[in-house]
C-alpha cells in the first residue's frame, strides 16, 4: 500500500510466524515444508525485519538460520560463545529520520543446550543507550506478553512503536501507552496492517483524523452500552461487577487517549499517526511470484502426505 502511495515504508512482523505452536515428530515435515514456504514469501515480498517468536523455533535455531533470506531480528538469543544468533535491530534512514527496528520474545519451551537466551530486562537497557546515538525513531517487534509490553513501554519513553504477536482473533487499534502506541493484526496472516505517521521525532501521538476519531469514540460508546446493561443486571450474578470494573478501566484509556486527542493546541506539532486493517482475501489480486511459491507448497505436501500413507499401510500390513 505504501508503494502505491509514494511513501517511503517499511514491511514488518512481530513474530510467530512459522509455526502455529510446537511441532511434533509426525508434523515435522509438513510443518517445515510450510515454513519454508513462508520464509520464501516474505523474502519474495522484500520484508525490513521479522522478529523471532517462540513459535519460529519450534524447528530449531539451525534450522532457522538455514532460511538466512529473511532479514530476522532478535535481541534475546546467545550462541555459546555469547555473541547474538540474529541481528538485535536493524536501521533505516529516510529523509530527515532514522528509524531503528528491534526485536522481543519471551522463553520458549525448546531452546538447545548450545544457545542461551536472555530476559529483555536484561538486554534492553544497553540498547536503548546504544540507540539513543544512531536513531531518532525506535518500533519495537515483540512477541511478549501484553502486560510486559505496556511495561517496556511506560519504562521507555524512547520506544514509539510496539507491535505485537499475540495469539489473537482480531486485530487491536493502535492503544497510547505512555509514549508509545501498541497494535496488532489478527493472527495467521488473516489481515495486513497499515500504520501511517508522520513527524515522528518525540512529539506526542495524535490521531490524523476525524474518521480514526469517530472510531474511538464508537469504541467508548459502545462500551458505555455494555457496562450500562451490566449494571441493570448486576444484582442476578456475583461475578458482574468484576467484568464492570475491567470494562471500565477500558473505557478509561479510551477517555484519556481521546482527551489527549483533544487537548493538542492549535499551532503545536504533534506525531500523527493512523491506522487501518486490510483482510487478505482471496478477492485480492495475487502476486505471480508469491502463487507459484503457494501452489509449490501444495504439491509438497500432497507427495508428503502420500508417502506418509503408504508407509503406514506398509506397517500395518507387517503388524497383521
């Protein structure tokens, strides 16, 4: 979209995006036969930078670097000699801003012995200092959870951007956390998001316009509907008012990031910024390259499931 526009852009994932979760012995294949299916997508579509989720590892670390395409970014993983496996950020420049881009994640489940991983308390503080000399803009990938990103960005004003990759079913408006706004696209690649800024350079965040207003503001009306008919009903269940309470609080942030919307004084400079979310449908048109890599991906599988059933009708019919 940006291309379209004439924008200078960059394409970027929050992670998780190889594998659904842990792979067992029996999907190994398969699942590798997608992933790497992916990783050539990604690369076809020229991605600026895919952190490493959890998710992305189930296959192994080796494997991992073996699709060295894709541009991966992380700061949290070591090898034994305690140099980083990935690039922990990486930087681009446009015109008058430089624009730093690094990644998160939390402990996975499967680390090898080999490599070694470490907290983003522990590796962040280094690189905020570090980034304070070569960016003026700093986005944040990170497949942490929700409380620790809010955390992360209260902690550090520099951070503009965080996106997640959370395992969610719908797609999360930008949300002003402190300095920094937070989104996400719903997960397994169902929509692309698209966050236009502008005069990124430390000013506050402001909404660019009255449409992604009139959204925020639906978005508090229509919690003001929910909580006023759980109060009608509050008495006939115990367990309402806590759903009031954390509705409420909801409704709070919406409030604040609208009156912080409010409050910019004519004449001043703000950070603008808007945000819209494409589903990738099959009514959108296809890219040759990124097909033909999908329909390979396919017929892959369908030998690999062909094997598979003829192996297992071999050894039943050894068993009988």
């Amino acid at each position: 979209m940006s291309e379209q526009r004439n924008e200078p852009y960059l394409l970027l994932d929050a992670g998780n995006a190889l594998f659904d979760s842990k792979i067992s012995r029996e999907t190994e294949s398969r699942d590798s036969i997608t992933a790497r299916a992916i990783a050539d997508i990604y690369t076809k579509m020229q991605y600026t930078a895919v952190n490493v989720g959890p998710n992305d590892i189930a296959a192994g670390i080796p494997f991992l670097l073996e699709l060295d395409k894709v541009p991966w970014i992380s700061a949290n993983y070591f090898n034994s000699s305690g140099e980083p496996v990935f690039q922990p950020y990486i930087i681009r420049k446009f015109e008058g801003l430089s624009v730093a881009v690094l990644g998160l994640a939390p402990l996975p489940d499967n680390l090898p012995d080999n490599y070694h991983y470490q907290a983003w308390a522990d590796v962040l503080p280094q690189l905020i200092t570090q980034l304070r000399e070569e960016a003026d803009f700093i986005i944040l990938l990170s497949a942490l959870p929700q409380q620790e990103n809010e955390t992360i960005a209260r902690r550090y004003p520099q951070i503009r951007i965080i996106l997640n990759a959370l395992i969610s079913n719908s797609n999360t408006y930008p949300r002003l956390i402190n300095n920094a706004i937070i989104a996400q696209t719903a997960y397994q690649g169902k929509y692309l998001g698209h966050i236009a800024i502008s005069n990124g350079k430390g000013a506050p965040w402001q909404l660019k316009d009255d449409q992604s207003k009139k959204r925020l503001e639906q978005r508090i009306r229509a919690l003001d509907s929910r909580i006023s008919r759980l109060e009608r009903i509050s008495s006939q269940a115990e367990k309402k008012p806590s759903t009031i309470e954390i509705l409420s609080a909801e409704r709070q942030k919406l409030r604040d990031q609208l009156k912080r919307h409010d409050s910019v004084q004519e004449g001043s400079s703000p950070s603008i910024y808007s945000a819209e979310f494409t589903a990738l449908t099959a009514n959108l048109p296809e890219e040759k390259g990124i097909s033909k890599i999908v329909a390979a991906v396919k017929r892959e599988i369908q030998i690999f499931n062909n094997e598979k059933r003829k192996e297992n009708r071999k050894r039943y019919q050894q068993e009988q």
